[in-house]
C-alpha cells in the first residue's frame, strides 16, 4: 500500500482530464456559419434535454465542500448532516412546481433579472452585485481552497500550485464555451463523481469489516457509533448548535435550500436552458432521486475514518500510511483525502478523478453564472446597452477570467478552516434569509411592493448579525437569546417578511402591487411523471427517517 500515485493512477486521471477537455472543447465549437450570441454561451442555446439538466445541477452542487467538507462533518457529527442533502431532495420537487414555471414562462437570463420584472432595476443591481461577491469571495476561494487542499494531502502538491492547477483546467473549457461546454462535460463528471465516490465508501466499509464487503462494513459502523447514525440530535450533543435537532426539519434548513436551489444562478441556470418547462421539471426530479444517493458517498466515508481511526486493530493493519495527515475532530476536513490514500493503484486515480470532477464542474459552473450576472445584470444594464451578440460574449469570457484571478489569490489565505461545509452554510446564512424573503413574497404575494422589499432586504442583515452577536447567556430575556444558526436563519426569515408586509401595507393600504404576478392553478399544473416521481422521493424519505431518527 502505497501513499502516493502509482501508474495506473496517473493512466486513470490523466485519461479523465483529457476526456473532459477534449469533449469541452468539441461542445464550444462554434458551428459552421454561425456565430456564438448571449443565448448559446449563457442559456445553452436552451436545448438541454432533462438527463442532462439533472446531470449538470448535481454536478454543479456536489464540489469540494460536499467530499471533504460533508465527509468532514460526518467524521465529527455524524449522518444528522445527511438532511442538507435528503431535505435538498423535497426542496427541488417544490422548486420544479412553484418556482419554474414562473422564472422560464418570464423568459429570464438570470436570477436579478426577475428582481427587475417584479420590483425595480435599483434592487436588481444590489442583489447582482452581491451575488458576485458572495460567488467570487466564498464559493469560488473555498471550492478552490478545498480542492487544493485535497491535492496537497493526497500528492503533496503546494496549496498554491493546487489552486492554479484546478482554476485552469476549469477555465479550459468554460470560459470558451460557457454555458453548454459546462453542461455536457457534467454529464460526463457525475458519472466519475457518483463512481468514483462508490468506490472510496465501498473500500473504506469493506476495510472496516476487516475484508467481510460492503454490508458488513456498513452494519460494523453502525454498531460502533451508532450515535453517529442519529438525524436528529438533541441538546447535549456537541454538534447540536450546527443541526438544532427537529430545526432542522421544521427551521432554517429550509431557508438554507430554498435560497440555494431556488434563487441560486449557477443551479438555477440549468433549468433556464431547458427545451421546455416540462423538461426542466423531469431534471430537477432526477437530480432529487441522485439526492437521496449523496450521502452514501460523501457523509458515510466520514463516519467510517471516524470508526477506523479509533480502532487500534485497523490503524496497525494500514501500517505507517495510516498516520499520515491523521483526521482529528479539530481537523475533521482531513478525513476524506485520507481515506484516499488507501485505495489500490488505479482506483485512487478514478476516486481522485471523481473528486477533480466535483471540484472542476462546480468551478466552471459558478465562473459561468457570475459572468452571466455581471455581463447581462452590470454590463448591458450600464455599460454598454447596445452591446452586440460578439462584444456580450467576449464581456462574459473576460469578467468569469478576473473572478477567476481574484479567487486564486485569495483562496490560499482561507487557512486552517475546520469544517468548511458548516462554515459556508453559516456565513451564507447571514443574507440568504433576507433574500429569500424578497423572492417568496415577490413570487406569492401581489402585495409587495419594491419599496418594502428593499427595506427588508436591508433589515435582514442587522437582524441577522444581531442574533450572531447578542450577548450570550442573557437567556433572562427574550430579546437576547444564544440560538444555532440555523435557528438564527429561520427567525431572520421570519422577521423579514414580516417587515416587508408591514411597509408594503404602509405604502399600498393593502391594494396590490402593479407589478405583483397573478398565480392561478394552471401555472402549477405538472405532468404525471413528476407527481408520482416526487411522492416516491417523499416516501422513501420518510422511511429513511423513521429509520436513523
């Protein structure tokens, strides 16, 4: 057993990363007499069909923070975080009814862009504006810190070496076939991804049983932690002010994956570039039924380094390799890429490929959606208004290299993050619920209006901080009270909406907003296909459940 990359390793990666390239590249070609204009790089040319889409949002979402940040948090907590990606799975079902018919049937670019249609072009560039931010500054620094990470456990590559690496093979592609460059290669990358991520949690359970296969190592875990097997986590466990027990179920997880999957631009997109709406909605169902699959490969590899490096028998039969970059519950984020290092040669570089594809298909997507806000939310907006098909493309290409540029520089100075999954999701959590306030209301009440909504947009951020900085055990009064972030989330919601609806009276007296959106019931109306396929999603998540409560 070796720690390192033996032969077949590099044969295995190395014929991924041409694969992805080469496919890439032939999907961006420009085809014979015509010309790349705003809807072919940003939309797709909207001819994805639903495997596709599904393929590409899962690809989109599952990244570093998921393999090493997830797998992180399940070596410190347990399978409780499961439920970001279980609950992910009712979130897209509802998105597909509620949300899609509403953003495809207004013909949209991007997610500002039906700010503008429902309150002002002012909001819309607030909210453009910190969507690049928040897409260059956090998901883009962590992705690429996280995966650097990876490659500096994994091959000893320096972290900023990692990060340069990673940023190009990502730009490779996306930044010159943009959107549909980034779709099909996911195609491609989720089949490395669920693969590869089988591989590494069958060899870490079948190490556990001591040789015995998959079952036994499953069930051995079990019997060894089976408080690691808990959903839901009551008061006295350490990681309760992360997963507030039934909160998560009744509290903010929803506002964590309603703002993700619904108001996200680099998920969202995918869907825009649907054939049809009815296609759309068959690949957010897909990407559910790949949801409830997740957290076998990317929170269970987790719990089993957990039981392996607490088991003196198993560290003495992987020998000297098992002490190298040791997981702890202080360094939880090392325990995926230590797993790697004791899987056969070939199959470390498919696992690792499966971890390059993760990283690499989230990166390219979030480039693409943040040069889509900022070319057709900043630049056509102000600019250049009468931009040409060429000039807008171009735009794109050259704002998604300097968000790229910005984040390698300062990915490396994230440093020693501990579980970074719970950190994005708690840091996300200070705006996320002040937005999805401003889009549920706008979406579902015809009362609101832009006045109200920017107030409370604006609200929600000092309510949100108030509850991050209230001094703490002051739990005499009820104004200053020491709750999980998850709970801050769902109590910020709260308030926020309801700022909103008080100016929105203030200012309307009740009557409707003139740019509110009639709702009726054909809006919603979905085939037989979804309905039965999102009540099977909700069956056998309740069994799942019922069973690890």
């Amino acid at each position: 057993m070796t720690a390192g990359f033996g032969t077949w390793d590099y044969v295995v990666f190395i014929s991924y990363a041409i694969l992805i390239l080469g496919v890439g590249l032939w999907v961006s070609r420009d085809k014979k007499g015509h010309q790349k204009n705003a809807e072919d790089y940003f939309l797709a040319s909207k001819s994805l069909p639903w495997w596709a889409i599904g393929a590409s949002l899962i690809a989109a979402n599952i990244s570093a923070e998921q393999f090493i940040g997830m797998s992180g948090s399940g070596f410190a907590s347990g399978l409780a975080i499961a439920s970001y990606e279980w609950m992910a799975a009712i979130t897209l079902i509802i998105v597909g009814k509620y949300f899609l018919p509403i953003f495809i049937e207004k013909g949209l670019y991007t997610i500002p862009e039906f700010v503008e249609k429902r309150y002002s072009t002012n909001l819309k560039t607030i909210l453009a504006v910190f969507w690049i931010a928040l897409y260059v500054f956090v998901n883009l620094t962590t992705v690429l810190y996280l995966g650097s990470l990876a490659l500096n456990t994994i091959l000893g590559i320096p972290l900023i070496y990692g990060v340069i690496g990673l940023a190009l093979f990502a730009a490779a592609y996306s930044l010159y076939g943009g959107l549909s460059a980034v779709a099909w290669t996911d195609v491609i990358q989720v089949i490395f991804l669920v693969l590869g991520g089988l591989v590494t949690t069958y060899l870490a359970l079948n190490t556990v049983s001591g040789g015995e296969g998959f079952i036994s190592g499953l069930t051995t875990v079990f019997e060894e932690v089976p408080e690691r097997f808990e959903m839901i986590l009551d008061k006295s466990n350490p990681e309760y002010k992360n997963l507030p027990g039934i909160g998560v179920l009744v509290g903010g997880m929803w506002v964590a994956n309603l703002y993700y999957w619904g108001f996200n631009q680099y998920i969202i997109q995918r869907t825009l570039a649907a054939k049809s709406l009815k296609e759309a909605q068959k690949g957010i169902l897909f990407a559910a039924v790949l949801k409830l699959i997740i957290p076998l490969i990317v929170v269970i590899p987790g719990i089993a380094a957990y039981v392996m490096i607490n088991d003196p028998e198993i560290m003495a039969r992987l020998g000297d390799v098992a002490a190298r970059n040791l997981p702890s519950l202080e360094q939880a984020d090392k325990a995926y890429p230590w797993l790697l290092q004791f899987l056969p040669t070939g199959l470390k570089g498919l696992a690792f490929a499966a971890l390059a594809a993760a990283i690499v298909s989230s990166l390219a997507s979030m480039l693409n959606s943040t040069s889509t806000i900022f070319t057709m939310d900043i630049y056509k907006q102000y600019i250049n208004k009468t931009a040409s098909d060429k000039a807008t493309v171009n735009t794109g290409r050259i704002s998604a290299f300097v968000a790229l540029v910005i984040a390698c520089i300062v990915a490396p100075l994230l440093g020693n993050l501990d579980q970074a999954f719970q950190f994005i999701q708690e840091y996300t959590g200070i705006v996320s619920p002040g937005i999805l306030a401003v889009f549920l209301l706008g979406l579902f009440w015809k009362k609101t209006t832009n006045k109200a909504a920017i107030i409370g947009a604006l609200a929600s951020i000092p309510i949100a901080m108030y509850f991050k900085v209230a001094p703490k055990g002051w739990s005499t009064s009820p104004f200053f009270v020491d709750v999980p972030f998850m709970d801050q989330m769902g109590l910020t919601l709260l308030l926020t909406m309801l700022v909103i609806a008080i100016f929105s009276y203030i200012q309307h007296k009740g009557a409707d907003d003139e740019k509110g959106i009639p709702i009726t019931k054909q809006l919603f109306k979905t085939s037989p296909l979804f309905n039965i396929g999102s009540f099977a999603v909700m069956i056998i998540l309740t069994v799942l459940y019922a069973l690890f409560w």
